[in-house]
C-alpha cells in the first residue's frame, strides 16, 4: 500500500518535474513547480517531518511560488515566440543523464551507516516534531538560526534596492 | 632606541592612519600633514646616522621570528651597515623635498597621492634595512605598487603606457628574483638553515653551476630596476610621465635598489659568478654610458634628456661596483648618492618649468637666464654636479669609480667609459643652453616669474650637499668604508674557496688536463694572497 | 713656513661668493669691482711674500707642500687639499695674481654699465681661484680641480653674453673641448697611478712623490702612453693642433676675459703641466717629439690663420695659438724653463696687446654707438687713423706688438730666441730639429706680419668710420690705460730676467736668473736628458747661434716690412692678393675650414648616431621587443577571450560539464 | 517506512530535471524556478538522510535551505525585474555584458 502510495507520488512528482522544464509558458511551469513542491511535502510527511512538510507549502508553495508568480505577471511575459530553449535539449539531456548517473552512483556506492542519532520515528511521535525541531533550532543553531535573520535583512533592503527604478 | 630603525620605516605608515581621517577635501592639510611625516621620518633617522659606529657589522638589529613555514622561519630581521646607512638617509632626506616638491602640481586626489608616497617610503625604506630576504622581497614588491599609481593615476599624457611598462618590467625582474629566492630556500633548508637571513646565506658556500643561475636571476632583476642597457626602455617613460615628486624619487631612490641589490645580494652571495660575469656587466654598464649619452644628446624633451642621462649615471654606478676594489665600490656608492641628489636635482629644476610653461620641450624654451637669474644659477650648479665637475659632488663619485676600475680587470672597459664624461658635458650643456640662454624670444617665456620661496627651499638642501659631498666627502667615505672592505673580503674569499671545485662542475666532456695552470692565473687575477684564503692552493708567484 | 700659503686661492674665493651672493644687492660698481680687485691684490700681496720667502731660502730646500686638509682617502688612494710650494708654481702665482690684479683693474672701467656688472666680477674671482688652485695643486687630482674649474669659469665667461647665441656656442664649444682634454688627463692619471702603484707600490698622485719615484719608471712604453694621454689635456687647455678650434670663438667673450683667460693664463695650463710633470714627459722622447712636431705645427698654422682674420680680436687668438705652440715647442725640445718663460712673457704683452684691442674696441664702439651704426666694432676695416686720438694706447700697443714680433731688446726677443734656439740645438730629434726650428722662424715671420698689419690697420693710415663717428672717438679712462702701461712696461723689461747665455756673455756674464731660478725644478730632468739624449748633446758653435739668432731677427723684420708695405704703402695690393688667390684666401679667412671638417666628422655622426640609436635601437628594437611581448600576450588574451562569451547559459554550461567530467573521473577512475 | 535508496534517487532524478532546464531554457524565470527544483532535491535527501539517521540536524538545514532559497527568490527576482527595466526581456540571451 505505502509502495503503490510512494511510486504514484514520484510518478506525479517526476512529471510535474519535467513539465516545470517543458511548458513554453512559465506560468504552466510554475504551476507544474507547485505540483512537485506538493510532492515533495507528501514526501516529508511519509518520512515522519510533519513541520518540515508545513513549511515546505507554506514558504515554497505559497510564499517563493507567489512571488514567483507574481512577478512572471507583473513583467507580462510572453510564450516564447520563436524558440523557448537555448541550447540543444538533447546535449542537455546527456549532461543531466550524466548527473543522474553520477549522483545515483554516489548513492548506491555509499552505504549510509546504521542509525547513530537519538531521535526514532514513535519519539518523534510521542514528543512531536515540531518541538524537536524547536529544540534544536533555539539550543544547538541559536546562532545560525539568528544570522539567517540578518541574511533575511539584507535580502529585502537588496531586493528593494534593486527594485527601485532610479537608484 | 633599539628598534629605532623599525620606528623610522613605519612612520610613514602612522603618517598613511592619520591622512586617513583627514577629509579629502582639506588638501593643505594633507600636505602639510604628509610633509611633517616625512620631515619627523627625516629626524628620526638622524640618530641612526649619529649612533652609527664606524665598523663592518650590522647596527641598529632588530631580529624577531615573523612567519614560521615548515623548517624555515621568515624572520623581522633589519639592520643597516654603512652601504645601507647612506641610501636610508638619502631616502628621508629626498621624501621631504618629493612632498614639497608637489605641493602645487598635484591637485587631485591629493589624500590618495599622499598616501601611496608615505607607502613608498614605507618600501623603500625596508627594503634598504631588510636582512632577511624574504622580507625583502616583500618590500620590493610594496615599493612597486604606490609608484605604479604614481605615474598612472598623476601622470602625463600617456601616464597609463608608462605605468604598465614600468610595472610589467620590474615585475619581470622581481618573478625571477622570486624563483632565485624560492631556490635558495631549498639550497638552504639543504644545508641545514632555519632562517632566510642573508647573513647565514652569506656563509652558504654554493657551487660555481647554482651561483651562475642564481647570479643571473638576481642580477637581471636588479639591472632592470637599475636599469641597465638593454633594459632601461621603461626608464625614460616613466620618468617622463611621472609627475615632479615620482620623477625624483624614482630617480633618486628607486634606481638605487637595482644597484643596491647588487652590492647586498648579488655580488656578496654570488661572488664566483659575479666575477665571471664581470666583463659582460662591464659591457653593458659602459655601452649604457656611451649609448645614454648620445641619446640623451638628441632628445627634445628636457625630461627625457635628464632620464637617459640616469641611465648614463648608473651605468657609472655598476662599473665602480664591478671593479671588486675599495675605490670602485666607494665610487659607486658615492655615485649612487651624488645621483640621487643631483638627477633628484635637475626633475625638481624640469618639474619648476613644467609647471609655469606646461611643456617640457626644449625648443619652446631659450633665453630664459634673463628671465629668472635665481633659477639659472641653481641650474648651472645643478647641472655642473651632475656633469661631474671638479668641487660638486658628481666629480668625487665618477673619479672615484673610474680609478678603481681602472685599477682593476676591466681596464678597458674604463677608457671607454672616461669618454662618457666627455659626453655629458655635451648633451647637458647643450640642453642647459638651449633652455636659458639665447634670447629670450617666445612671449610666453617673457611672463615667467622666478622662483618662489618654497621652491628655493626645496633647492638649498640640495644645493648645500652638492658641494658639502664635492668638497668634503671623507665623512661619507669613512662611515661605509669598513662595510666596504667587509664586502670585498667577501667576494674574494669565497670566489678563491669556490674555485676549488672548479673542475668538477665543467661539462663532462671538458678534458681536465693541467688543473694546476688553471687555478693559478685565476687565483692571481683577483689579487689575493693566496696564502691566506686557502693555504691549500701553493702559489708559485705568491710565494717568490 | 708657507702655511699661509692657503690663503692666496681663499681670497678670490671669498671674493667670489661675496660678489655672487651678495653682488646683485651691493649694485654700486665701485664697490662690486673694488671687492673683486681687492681680493686679487690681497692674493698678489700674499704671492709675493711667498716668492721672497721662497728667494731666501737656498736652492735645494725651495719646496714645501702645505696640507690644508684630507680631501678623500679610500683605501691606498688619497687625495689632500695641499699645496705645493716650489719656484715653478711661484712664478706662476705671481703671473697669474699680478697680471690678474691689472686685468681686475681694467675691468672695472671696462665693464662699466654692463648688465650683470657683479656676475662678471664674481666669475672673474672664481676663475682667479679655480687658476691658483690648479698651480699650487700638490697633486693630480686637486691639479684637476682647478683644471676643470678654470674650463667652468671660461665657459660661463664666454658666455656671458648668453642672449647672443654664438656666444653660448662657443663658451659650450670651449668646455667641450675642453673636456676632450680632459679625458686624456683622467686616462693619464689614472694609468700613472695604476701603473706607479701595481708595479712598484707607489700609490700616490702627488707631485714630488711621483717625482721622486719618477726614476722607476721605464723609458718609453707605458710612459709614452700615459705622457701622450696628458699632452691631450695640453692640447684641449692650451689650444693646440687639434683641439685648439675653441680659442677663436672664444673671442665671443668680454675682452678682459681674453686677456685675463685666454692669452694670459689659463691657456698656458697646459705648458704649466707638461712644466710641473717634467720628470714624467722626459721619459718619453716619442711623446717630446710629437709635443715639439704639434707645437712647431700650431705655431705656423695659426700664425697662417692670423694673417687674414679682420676681426681684431681674432687675429690676437690666433697669435696666442701660435705662441702657445712656440711653448710646446720648447717644452718638446726639454727646454722647460725656455717654456715657461715665454709663457711668462707671452702673459705680459698679449694681455697688454688684448686690454690694448679693448680699448679699442671699447672707444669704437662708443663712437659707432653715438651715430646709431651698426657697424663692427671689432672689424680692423673699421679702423685706422687711431694713433692720434688714442695715443697712449697706441703706445703701449705698439711696444707689445714689438715684444710680440721678437724685435731685440724686448722682452719677447729673449724667451722666442731661447726657444728657436733649443728647437735647433736640443739632443732628442736629430734631423727634425732643422725643421721644427725652420717652422718656428716663418712662423716668427708671419707674426710679426699680422701683427703688425694689425697695427697698420687700426692706427696708421685714414680713420675709415663715418667723420661724425670719429669725433667721438677718445682715449679711455685712467682706469684703463694705467694696467696697459704697467703691462706694456712689462713687456718691455720683462726679458731681461732670462737673457740668453750667449747675449749675457757678452755684456759681461750676465746670468741667466729665470733659469738659475727654476733650476731646482727641472736640474734632474736635465741630467737625465744629458745622459740619455738620443742623438748625442751636439755641439754647437757660438757663430752658428748668432746666425740663427740673426736670421730669426731678419725674418721678423721682414715680415715687419711687408706688413709696411701692404697696409701702409699701398694698400691696393692685400684685395689684388685676394683677387688673384681668392680660393687660398678663402681657405685661410676661414680658418682652413677645420671648424666644418669637425662638425662633419664628429658632431654630426655623434648626432645622427645619437637619433639613429634613440629612434632606431631604444623605439624599434627594445621597445619593439618589449612591446612585441606585450602584443604577443594581448592578441592570445584576445582568442582566449572568446570563451567568455558573457552568456550566463555558457558559463553554467561548461560548470555543469566541469562538474560531471571531474566527479565522473573520481568516481570511475 | 519506505527504503531510503528510493527517497535518494527520486531526489536525485529530480536534481537532474532541474540541472537540464538550467541548462537549456532561456527564460531567467523560469531558469530561477528550475534552481528552485533543485534545491528541493537536495532538501529531500537530507531529509530522508536525517530520518534514516535519526539525527534532526539535517532537518534544520533544509530550514536554512529554505531561508536561503527566499533570501535569493527576493533579490533574485528584484533583479530581473532591474533587467527588465532596463532591457524589455528577461531572456538569459540578451545579456551578455558579463565579458572581458
């Protein structure tokens, strides 16, 4: 059941993925990048991060995409008229299969250790991932944690900078 | 004061912190600024001068471990001996007058201007007082660097062309040096050194084959900083765009380390080569005396003229050097000094005109003694020092350097360089009557204004040394003299140890047949009693 | 004993940097020249205690160096500000500061209202310095200083007039020259000091130890080198064949400068040298030889030039060239102290002969001023019929020019006699002798012709400026006829302290006291000479000196004679001369065109050379081959950079294909 | 529980995707959103990595990850929308200023 559930998901996922490539028009490919953020929440939830897959549709799906979107609306753009890509999809697809090969390799070489750390899925059950989560952030990454809020920062003054018509 | 030498090579860089704060747009104030720095650099060097003792060793040490790599440790190591105590005051001495110099010229930029001259005597002075050699090398490179923006940023019309052949060849010079440097670590870490100080490289006995290569890096490095024929192109260039201040100091200073390099490195830890490569440096020195001056000679732009005439100079300097003799090596000394403050001199006297005039052709001047009679005057001595008459002190440096080569192997060499000074009279007072006398015809030359106070200012000092050097140069001499001598020793030494295995490092197929007749000549041709180096070596002719 | 002897450069010096430093604020004249003068008479005054000390001493012990201070030591080679007492340098200081003084004197009414009035003083006292430095010098080097110094002083005294271009021409052309001489006294020096040093360790460069170590010194060889190597010093200070160009172009310079630098004393420098190092140049009888050849060549050659220069100035160089030659050869012919007594008594009259042309030129040129005319002042074709309006410089011009034509009874008779004489009758050149002894007799002949058609010209006959320029024409001031007197007196008497052996014989054993005088100079040179003549000392009869002496006197009479006749008697017959010969009148009037052979043969390929090797070697090759690199490294950076497309696409393109062939390589290697 | 392999080469597949459309579209946006794809490839494998290991710290990576990729959606997009200004199109082949 979990098997068939997991392979209707890759499927969908794989084939939103490759849509995201394919539209001619990128609001089609947004659209079809939403799909795949979906799956990849589902995905979260199969592997026992509930939060993870919460944020995922909250910032992903909703927040980057909407920008996304917004954006794509705001500049108006057309369908590519005369050729939407800009190299050979074929010499494309070789280095991509290439990178598939090179990366499933890597996978199937290295052999992941047996479980090393505290945290088993009836723990995160029982206690809840959204506290581990917390508990970690706020003790171990205070401090990346805080920084990232100083990268939040500088990204909108830069992105306001840059926006502005006339600097 | 022991770390008085390390507060005089830094003060400049506290003089760069405070131009910092100082707003860009108070210019008087950074110039004034700038020019108290480098007269308390003056001063503070004086004591160095007075505490100097009259002996061979290195004074004034300061000797802490800086960069540890591996087995070998890159050490703070400075220190001055008479050959450098001389060039360090010259370099304070001439930063002060460089400041003033531009006090006017530049307009500009004027904090980024002042900052890269204090850089500049930053470099220049550590490079004079390094004893390691890796430190050194760093003060090579840091002097570079502000005398490239120098001319490219203040300079003339085609400051950007000048500016890169300036860097690109020195540049050149110092990648070899580096790998000859990087060579003789490895040499080093061999024999057992932990440290880059040259007075342990001194002691390093190299082997007549690796003396060759190394002599040949470090020496064509320093011949184009000096410059030597063929490689003095950049020279008049640069000098040419480079405004009044770099024109002096790149003449004054900067020339020096390609003649000081040979004297510190080169020659002293190299000697064998040195001495095998004599007649091919005397070669070049005396076709750049000969060469500079007949192209001096038919130059229109008075500039150009006095940097050819540097090239002239120098050619002088590295033919004292080469005569491995007390009154050679003096000479060339003397001689880098009287350069320094006569050719410093004459790009002043230019850099007055250039900036009244704005053009430095000879032919639009003519006439001009009637005009301005101080600045006449201070030209004709000016230039009589630097044509090296009897009683300034350009004579004392180039009869100096002409006896003691003539005393030594390149005897022939001598006579032709003699004819040089035939030349400089030609080619100077040429232009020198070209530019003030005649009538005074062009009307833009008839609203000249003489000098002004500053300007005669900066002139006295210069002037007073001339004579003070022509007439009583003994205190000079006394004070490098045992370094000198120390130096010498050195050469002879180690060239008569190194002949030893002399044989065995000739190609293989060299029939080494009657060593004995080779060893002799050889020995006698250096003049040293071969009895005292090596008592191995039985003499025939010593022992009569 | 002398230690006060430093003070005969000091007082000139002082006076220089008086009328230097201060000169253009002090601006009263009077002043200006009464500093100058009187540091000259301070220096004279000095001088002459110097020389009596000097007479009161016997004759082995006149001679003593002063130290001062040690100038520059280096290792085995030292260099004192010394002096060097003895009766050769003390006959010089004593021309020099003596006929200095009256120049200096002369000068203030000469130069009076000239621009720049203390400049000329003040050159005029460093010259004065420059000149005594290089006569007392104890050794080479400080000799040189004053060498060099005295060629400084001339070069910016020709120039004095520096908006005149020609001016500045020749005083740059005279320091060049110079300069080549120079060269030859540095190579000199420095080969005498190697060569005395490395072979018989004797490292100094100062006189009486050269002189007294002069006896290890081979005869010829490197003797010879080293002499000829001074004698090119000689022949640039002394104007000799072949650098003697400048002299006549040095001209362009105020009279009393010619007077005082170029007939008077500097000029002599170089016979002053060839005295000093007596003991050297008698070791070489190849290098006495060619200093008597060229002395006896320029005697002749110059006097050729003389005969036809209108310039009146001119026509003195050019005498003063040849005189300077009649002193070479005597120093060639080892008659040193025949030299330097012509050379003390050339200094009398040709300055008397040259402040007498000042005069001159001074009152024509206020009288062509008066009129507005821009006629030459110097030009003899200008002149004539001077004798009554200026009579007293006519005087003392005529009594020089009788000295200068070696008429018996004046001074130069005695000093020309003795030197023909040692020309015929010295043991080193054999048959030469008969020919160097017959230059110097036509050259005797022609002297006294232009001489005196210089003085036909100027004073005798119709004055030939406009009448109302005449009337202006006036003796000059007191202040300039006085040192003409004095120094035509001199003239006049100044032979009488070196009459010839034979003439003293026959007055009853006068002796010869300027030779007696320098004898402790020059007695070893001349013992050597003795022994080592080369031709074996000839005997002479008396009768033979007689006639030659006759001969010479005849020959100058001669000259004197056709001088009369030309410019006096019929003055047609010069521009018939001309008219008939005008390509050999051409060639001398100018100069035998040695001054074009020079420029063509020297300047202009040193020029050409100089262009060819700036824009030819330094532009195309150096620069050709650092530019050619720098090309070289530029148009591969421009096929290189092609890559850089700009593109983003292109760049994830080859960092994608980068990242798949590098972990594809460590993954399957 | 599903096998961890199969979480990693789904997450691989999916960074292939994305490195394919980087290198062949030419719209930025669309290039951007690629970018995006791939990053979330990579977040899948520390996620299933971090859960497999029983270690949470992976877990705030992909948190990191996620500020990051919002960091760079906001500049990023502000950007195109600088170029558009300045060029009409946002097409990766009309800029090409990026040489010499």
């Amino acid at each position: 059941m979990e098997t068939l559930f997991f392979a209707i998901i890759t499927l969908v996922a794989i084939v939103s993925a490759i849509l995201v490539i394919s539209c001619k028009n990128p609001i089609n490919s947004a659209l079809a990048l939403v799909m795949t953020f979906f799956c990849l929440a589902t995905y979260y939830v199969m592997l026992d991060a509930p939060f993870m897959a919460a944020i995922q549709v909250m910032v992903y799906a909703g927040a980057i995409m909407v920008l996304i979107v917004f954006t794509i609306m705001l500049l108006n753009i057309r369908v590519d008229a005369t050729k939407k890509h800009s190299h050979k999809i074929l010499l494309g697809s070789i280095i991509g299969f290439f990178t598939l090969i090179n990366t499933v390799y890597i996978l199937m070489k290295s052999h992941a250790a047996a479980p090393t750390g505290p945290f088993t899925g009836d723990m995160i059950k029982q206690i809840g991932h959204t506290e581990l989560i917390g508990q970690e952030m706020f003790t171990k990454f205070l401090l990346p944690f805080e920084i990232t809020s100083i990268l939040l920062l500088v990204a909108i003054v830069g992105a306001v900078i840059l926006a502005k018509k006339k600097l | 004061m022991s770390n008085l030498l390390s507060l005089t090579t830094f003060l400049p860089i506290l003089g760069v912190l405070m131009l910092l704060f100082i707003p860009k747009d108070s210019k008087s104030v950074l110039r004034s600024v700038t020019f108290v720095v480098t007269v308390v650099t003056f001063i503070a060097s004086l004591p160095v001068l007075i505490g100097f003792q009259n002996n061979a060793d290195f004074q004034f040490v300061e000797n802490v471990p800086w960069i540890a790599a591996g087995p070998f440790a890159m050490r703070y190591n400075i220190g001055i001996d008479g050959i450098s105590l001389w060039l360090v005051i010259l370099t304070t001495f001439i930063m002060p007058i460089a400041v003033l110099s531009t006090w006017t010229a530049v307009e500009e930029k004027v904090k980024e201007y002042m900052i890269c001259l204090l850089l500049l005597e930053t470099g220049m002075l550590g490079a004079f007082i390094s004893l390691d050699l890796f430190l050194f090398y760093i003060f090579w490179e840091v002097m570079l660097i502000p005398m490239y923006f120098i001319i490219g940023i203040w300079g003339g019309k085609n400051k950007i062309y000048a500016a890169i052949k300036f860097f690109v060849y020195t540049m050149a010079g110092s990648v070899l040096m580096l790998v000859a440097l990087i060579f003789l670590y490895f040499k080093g870490t061999a024999a057992g050194m932990t440290d880059f100080s040259l007075l342990h490289f001194y002691d390093l006995r190299l082997d007549p084959a690796t003396q060759t290569w190394l002599f040949l890096a470090f020496a064509f490095s320093f011949a184009i900083k000096v410059p030597m024929f063929p490689l003095h192109t950049w020279l008049p260039d640069a000098h040419t765009e480079a405004p009044t201040a770099g024109s002096v100091i790149l003449a004054a200073i900067l020339l020096k380390m390609g003649t000081y390099g040979y004297v510190r490195f080169a020659m002293p830890l190299f000697p064998d080569a040195a001495h095998r490569f004599t007649p091919l440096i005397a070669t070049l020195a005396v076709i750049g005396i000969i060469y500079a001056a007949l192209v001096a000679m038919v130059q229109e732009d008075v500039k150009k003229l006095v940097a050819y005439s540097s090239v002239a100079h120098l050619g002088f300097v590295m033919l004292g050097l080469f005569a491995f003799n007390e009154q050679g090596i003096t000479g060339g000394m003397l001689q880098m000094l009287n350069h320094g403050v006569s050719t410093g001199a004459l790009f002043l006297i230019v850099g007055f005109i250039y900036e009244r005039r704005h053009t430095r052709l000879i032919t639009d001047f003519g006439g001009l003694s009637k005009q301005m009679p101080i600045f006449a005057t201070i030209f004709m001595i000016v230039t009589l020092s630097s044509i090296g008459l009897p009683g300034t002190n350009g004579f004392v440096g180039e009869f100096m350097v002409l006896l003691g080569a003539f005393e030594s192997e390149i005897r022939w060499y001598t006579v032709i360089a003699t004819s040089g000074v035939i030349l400089s009279a030609v080619y100077m007072l040429w232009m020198f009557q070209r530019v003030m006398f005649g009538e005074l015809d062009n009307p833009k030359n008839q609203k000249l204004l003489d000098l002004n106070a500053r300007e005669i200012g900066i002139m006295l000092p210069l002037i007073a040394l001339i004579f003070i050097m022509g007439v009583y140069p003994n205190p000079f001499i006394e004070k490098m003299q045992p370094a000198i001598n120390k130096l010498i020793a050195q050469t002879k030494t180690s060239s008569v140890t190194a002949q030893l295995p002399v044989d065995q490092v000739l190609p293989a197929g060299h029939p080494v047949v009657a060593p004995a007749p080779e060893q002799n000549p050889a020995a006698e041709q250096q003049n040293v009693p071969a009895e005292e180096a090596t008592p191995a070596v039985i003499n025939p002719h010593d022992a009569k | 004993m002398f230690d006060n002897v430093w003070l005969i450069p000091l007082f000139p010096l002082l006076g220089f940097l008086i009328n230097g430093l201060l000169g253009k604020k002090i601006k009263n004249e009077t002043v200006i020249g009464g500093i100058g003068a009187f540091a000259v008479l301070c220096s004279f005054a000095v001088s002459c205690m110097t020389i009596l000390k000097l007479l009161s001493l016997p004759g082995e012990e006149r001679l003593a160096n002063v130290k001062v201070f040690t100038w520059m030591t280096c290792g085995n080679f030292n260099a004192d500000i010394a002096f060097l007492i003895d009766p050769l340098s003390c006959v010089m200081i004593m021309i020099v500061t003596g006929v200095g003084f009256l120049i200096h004197i002369y000068s203030i009414g000469y130069m009076h209202g000239e621009e720049g009035f203390y400049r000329f003083f003040a050159y005029l006292n460093l010259f004065m310095f420059s000149m005594l430095l290089l006569v007392l010098g104890n050794n080479l080097l400080l000799m040189f200083v004053g060498w060099e110094g005295v060629g400084l002083c001339s070069y910016l005294l020709i120039g004095y007039y520096f908006h005149k271009k020609s001016a500045g021409d020749a005083g740059k052309k005279a320091f060049v020259m110079n300069r080549v001489g120079d060269f030859g006294f540095l190579l000199g020096a420095f080969t005498l000091y190697w060569f005395m040093g490395h072979n018989f360790n004797v490292w100094t460069i100062q006189f009486t130890e050269l002189g007294k170590n002069a006896h290890l010194l081979p005869t010829g060889g490197v003797v010879t080198v080293i002499t000829l190597c001074f004698f090119l010093g000689a022949t640039g200070k002394s104007a000799q064949i072949p650098l003697y160009t400048w002299l006549p172009d040095a001209m362009e310079g105020p009279t009393p400068v010619s007077a005082l630098i170029h007939a008077a004393t500097m000029v002599t420098a170089g016979v002053y040298m060839i005295g000093r190092m007596n003991f050297l140049f008698i070791r070489s009888p190849e290098t006495l030889m060619v200093i008597a050849v060229i002395g006896a060549c320029t005697a002749l050659f110059a006097a050729t030039i003389g005969t036809a220069q209108n310039d009146i100035k001119r026509v003195l160089a050019y005498s003063t060239v040849s005189q300077l030659g009649y002193m070479f050869l005597a120093m060639g012919s080892g008659a040193f102290a025949a030299g330097i007594f012509h050379l003390m008594t050339h200094a009398f009259f040709k300055a008397c002969l040259f402040l007498g042309s000042g005069a001159v030129i001074h009152s024509m040129h206020h009288a062509l001023h008066h009129v507005h005319s821009h006629d030459d002042a110097q030009d003899m074709r200008n002149m004539g019929g001077l004798k009554s309006k200026m009579p007293l410089t006519f005087l003392t011009f005529l009594l020089a020019t009788i000295a200068i034509a070696g008429i018996p009874g004046f001074s130069g008779f005695f000093s020309k006699d003795e030197i023909l004489w040692q020309a015929f009758a010295n043991p080193h050149h054999g048959q030469l002798n008969y020919l160097l002894w017959g230059m110097g007799a036509v050259a005797a002949g022609l002297t006294a012709f232009y001489m005196f058609r210089l003085v036909f010209m100027t004073f005798f006959g119709e004055c030939r400026i406009t009448p109302k320029a005449k009337d202006h024409l006036h003796e000059s001031p007191m202040v300039i006829v006085i040192p003409l007197i004095v120094l035509a007196g001199l003239s006049v008497v100044g032979g009488y302290i070196g009459i010839p052996k034979l003439l003293g014989d026959l007055f009853g054993g006068i002796p010869n006291y300027f030779e007696h005088y320098l004898e402790p100079v020059f007695r070893l040179s001349e013992e050597y000479m003795a022994e080592h003549a080369a031709h074996g000392v000839a005997h002479h009869s008396v009768a033979l000196e007689w006639g030659l002496m006759g001969t010479s006197v005849v020959i100058a009479l001669i000259g004197i004679g056709i001088a009369f006749a030309l410019y006096v008697v019929n003055t047609s017959i010069p521009a018939k001369f001309t008219a008939t010969f005008p390509a050999l009148h051409r060639a001398v009037y100018n100069k035998w065109y040695i001054d074009e052979l020079y420029d063509y043969v020297f300047v202009n390929p040193c020029k050409a050379l100089g262009r060819f090797l700036w824009k030819g070697f330094d532009v195309v090759v150096v620069d050709g081959v650092v530019n050619g690199v720098a090309k070289v490294v530029m148009s591969f950076g421009g096929i290189i950079r092609y890559m850089q497309s700009g593109f983003v696409y292109d760049y994830s393109w080859s960092m994608a294909f980068g990242v798949v062939v590098i972990l594809g390589y460590y993954l399957f290697k | 529980m599903e096998n961890l392999n199969s979480y990693l080469t789904v997450s691989a597949i999916l960074f292939s995707i994305g490195t394919i459309g980087v290198l062949t579209r030419k719209n930025a946006i669309v290039i951007f959103m690629c970018i995006e794809l791939m990053l979330n490839a990579v977040n899948l494998t520390f996620i299933a990595l971090s859960r497999y290991l029983g270690n949470l710290d992976g877990q705030v990576f992909v948190f990191f990850v996620m500020t990051v990729a919002a960091a760079e959606a906001a500049v990023g997009l502000a950007l195109m929308i600088a170029f558009y200004n300045n060029k009409e199109s946002i097409d990766v082949e009309d800029v090409n200023m990026l040489k010499w």
